[in-house]
C-alpha cells in the first residue's frame, strides 16, 4: 500500500506502509493474532483481525485493534494469514464462491497455519500461482500456551524469498521458524511429526495396560516409561494425565487420526509401506470404534483398558 506523505512544499514522499491481515481467532489463532499485531504495530503497518464469530473479536477490539466479522475486508492486504480448522474451511475461505481469492491481485501472499492434507496445499498453491498469489503452508506445532507467548514451532513451505520477507512476522508467534521446501514441504514435514508423536502415543497406551494386567504398579511403570530409554514426548506428556484419569483437550483423537489419513494418502500415492504408521492406525480405529473420539490420543488406552479389564491409575484416582 502507498501513501503519500507531504514533505515540504515543494515535493511528496511516497511511502509503503505494510497492511497485514489475519483470519481465524480460534484456539490457536488468538494467541497467533495477538503477536502478529504487536509485531505489526513495531513495524508500523496496518492490521486487520478477521473472524465470523464476533465473541472472537473482543479481546481484540478491547486492545484497539481493527476488527472485521467479513473476510472480504482482508483481501486489501499485503499478506493474508489464516489459521482455521480444516482443509474443507480453508477452501471455503480461498477458493469458495465467497473465497478471498477472486478479490485478490497478483503480488499478495495468503499464508496458511492450518494444519490440513499435503495434496490440498498442492491443489491450493496451483489455483493461487495462476492468479499471481503467493501462497505460503506453514502449520503450527505446540499447543495453545504456546500461541499465546509466541513460542510455537513453525514449518514453512512455499516460495523462499517470500519466506525471507515475512519472517520477522513469523518470529513474533515462534521461537522455531523453519523453511523446509517448496509448496507442501511444511505440511509434509507436520504430518510426519504428528504421525511420530501419534505412534509413540499408541505404543504405551498399547502396553501400560498389559504391565497393570500382569501386576505391575500403574505410576512405577509410568515413571519408568517417561524417564528410561522408552520414553518420549508424547510419555512425558501424556502418561501423568492418563494416571489422573485426565482425557480433555482441546484436539480430539479424531482430528490425530485425521492427520494420519493425510499422510496416508502420502504414502499411497507414492507406494511406499509402512507398517508402524499402519499399526498405529489401526490402534486409533479401535479406540475410535469404541467411543473415545472426542477426547484427546491418549483416550486410545481406554480401549486397552477395558480389554483386559484393568485401570491405569494413581492410587485413589476413580
């Protein structure tokens, strides 16, 4: 965007002033949008927050930012930012009959946080490269405290000049910026993450319950899974609130599974096996058949649990 400044009487200065946008205040998205707009504010640039829901909008209205409940006031930006639930709402959001793509010109840049199918981005950053538009996959790794101190990992594909250009902005929501590729490469490398953490998470949800079934002590076993040579982040994560009973959380193993299935459609394009992701897989199926969808991963040993009829539990935890 350029703006004329007067300078003297005599003569004008033209200067750019930078409008940047962001679409999608949900769990992780108001944290983001928070940081973006202090770190649009330092930059002296323009900054719009978007979301259908005007409940959405109040945190941001209340620090005196610009506010929209409709998208299309975004699409005079520099750089459109979106973080929305999934690939379905994503192209609503750009390709839709409503979508911001038709309104926009050649030279802005829509960058994306969702986290959604390697394919769709491919589909997506083709339909925007015929119009001119930019379009940047950087999906977000870390859970909602780290949205909201901009400590978050962020994976990026896409064009790599563009990338340089709006780093600094990716360094106001994450402390971890990566350019990983071209187009896809920073959903390709969140799935294969997601998918890592989901099969460690089936590992010890397959296992603690045959530990308790043959007399071991449920917090003896997990401290030793979240502290030997076994453990791993999604133990030392997890396994303390498998011990309280605790299964809420704001991602549902319906939405881990659904991760999985993307790389999936990865791996049968490309024919290639692999037969721990598959097992894993059909670890989730059980779970979800048997009702634990809508709690978080580790709800996955609940299955397991009433399999071999045992709890693993601290003592006096119900």
């Amino acid at each position: 965007m350029k703006v004329i400044f007067p300078n003297n009487k005599y003569k004008a200065k033209e200067i750019f002033i930078m409008k940047v946008s962001f679409i999608g205040l949900g769990v992780m998205g108001k944290g983001m949008a928070l940081n973006l707009a202090k770190g649009a504010e330092e930059g002296g640039h323009e900054y719009l927050a978007c979301d259908t829901s005007p409940q959405a909008l109040e945190d941001f209205q209340k620090e005196g930012l610009n506010t929209s409940s409709n998208i299309a006031d975004a699409t005079d930006s520099d750089y459109i930012f979106l973080c929305l639930p999934n690939l379905n709402i994503v192209k609503e959001v750009i390709l839709g009959e409503n979508g911001i793509l038709q309104h926009l010109k050649p030279g802005q840049t829509i960058v994306d946080f969702s986290t959604i199918s390697y394919l769709g981005v491919q589909e997506i950053a083709e339909k925007c490269q015929d119009k001119g538009i930019d379009f940047l996959d950087c999906p977000i790794s870390g859970q909602q405290a780290k949205s909201m101190d901009g400590t978050l990992s962020i994976m990026c594909g896409g064009n790599e000049e563009v990338f340089n250009n709006i780093k600094p902005l990716l360094d106001k929501m994450g402390t971890q910026v990566l350019y990983m590729g071209g187009s896809g490469a920073g959903q390709l490398t969140k799935m294969i993450n997601n998918s890592a953490l989901n099969i460690c998470t089936a590992s010890f949800s397959e296992l603690m319950p045959v530990g308790v079934k043959l007399g071991l002590d449920p917090e003896k076993l997990g401290d030793v899974l979240m502290t030997a040579t076994g453990s791993s982040f999604a133990s030392k994560t997890l396994i303390p609130k498998v011990l309280e009973g605790n299964f809420e959380h704001g991602f549902s193993l319906d939405k881990a599974y659904k991760d999985m299935e993307s790389m999936y459609e990865v791996l049968v394009k490309n024919e290639i096996p692999l037969p721990t992701l598959n097992g894993a897989m059909q670890s989730y199926q059980h779970a979800l058949q048997g009702g634990q969808r809508d709690y978080y991963k580790h709800a996955m040993i609940r299955f397991y649990e009433d399999m071999l009829g045992v709890k693993v539990r601290k003592e006096g935890v119900e």
